[in-house]
C-alpha cells in the first residue's frame, strides 16, 4: 500500500515539477481544499528546514524525523486556518518548536548530537582544518546546550536557520524587538559559558 502523500514526502527526495512555480499562496489555498498535489511540494520546499530546527532541538535525527512528520501532518489538519498573508515556515517551524518542546519534555533529557550546521566545512579544507572545525563545532554545540531552551531557540532561529528577524518573532508569536532582546540576552550567556567551560573556542575568537 502506498504511504499517504504526507509522509511520503518527508523522506523522499525528488526535482519539483512546474507545480513548484506557482504562487507559494496559491498553492496553500488548494491544498487547504484537499489537493495532494499542490501540497507536496510545499513540503518539499520547507522540510530541510523544519528537520532542521526539530534536530537542533532535540539532537537525535529518528526524534527530529518524527517531529517533522507530525508537523506537516498538523500543518495539513489546520491548513484552512493559516492566514495567507503571513509567511508560511515560520508557521511550520511554531508548530515544529511546540511539539519538539513537548517531546524533549516528556523525554526527560536532552539527546547530544553534532548538527550539520556545524559541520559545514569547504570542500577545500585540508585534514588538519577540517579536524579543527570539527572539534569547535563539537564544542559549540557543547556551549549552546548549557542554555536554557528558550535561549537556545533564539539562538538556532537567528544563527543555525538564519531566519530574519521579523520571521524569528513569528516563529515565536512574539514581538520584533522580543526577538532582539532575547538574542542579545542569549549570546551574552553564551559568552560567559564559552570564556568559563570551553577554552577552544576562547582560544580561537582571541586568536
């Protein structure tokens, strides 16, 4: 039997279709009528960065796999209540954090694991850089992990996914200047962790 629509395309891979060049908006309004077709490559087009985050915040690949299933699969139950004119990922990866949240809660721990995001290294980079790179990428996951979950939200939203800061607030459902306030309040924790617990990464912004 064929998986619905919606799993399908959580962990298939394939080129998008013209479907893919119509309207984002357009193609939200015929999938909150029922159309597959136009909702599949919606997920295609925001499933990176919805696993993303969802590991990012729960540091374990099957855990975010899941947590990106279940939030298309709500995202798809309350289509018809998304408000056209506001983006969509950031309302896709809202519903991404609450049910990561409630996961790593219900957990009881936190799942260390390295995030491509830190591994990101150039193609070009001899073994001795690229073992260096690695190593600060371990410790800053090791850094950020000392924060508190609220910190580390901001933090992943702004830096990890890049997400601008009007879209970080929508993330959230709080105001811009929230967004600002509590970044700069996160890093500044950050710099204390990393001066007190991680000498490499002292070491390297000192260099």
């Amino acid at each position: 039997m064929e998986p619905h629509p919606i799993k399908r395309c959580i962990t298939n891979e394939r080129n998008l279709s013209g479907e893919a060049q119509l309207e984002e908006s357009t193609l939200i309004r015929r999938a909150a009528n029922g159309d597959t077709t136009a909702w599949e490559p919606l997920m295609l087009a925001h499933q990176q960065a919805v696993f993303r985050l969802s590991y990012l915040l729960l540091g374990d690949p099957d855990d975010a796999e899941d947590v990106a299933q279940e939030t298309f699969l709500r995202a798809w139950k309350h289509l018809r209540r998304f408000d056209l004119t506001r983006p969509f990922r950031p309302w896709l990866l809202s519903i991404a954090s609450n049910l990561a949240s409630n996961r790593r809660r219900s957990a009881g721990r936190y799942l260390a694991a390295l995030t491509r995001a830190f591994r990101n290294e150039p193609a070009s980079a001899g073994i001795e850089e690229k073992s260096v790179q690695h190593m600060e990428g371990n410790e800053l996951w090791q850094a950020v992990k000392n924060l508190e979950f609220t910190d580390q939200q901001i933090i992943y939203l702004r830096y990890f996914l890049e997400l601008p800061v009007h879209e970080a607030a929508e993330v959230l459902q709080v105001a811009e200047g929230t967004v600002k306030s509590r970044l700069n309040r996160a890093l500044e924790k950050l710099r204390k962790i990393i001066q007190e617990g991680f000498p490499l990464l002292s070491e390297g912004r000192e260099a």
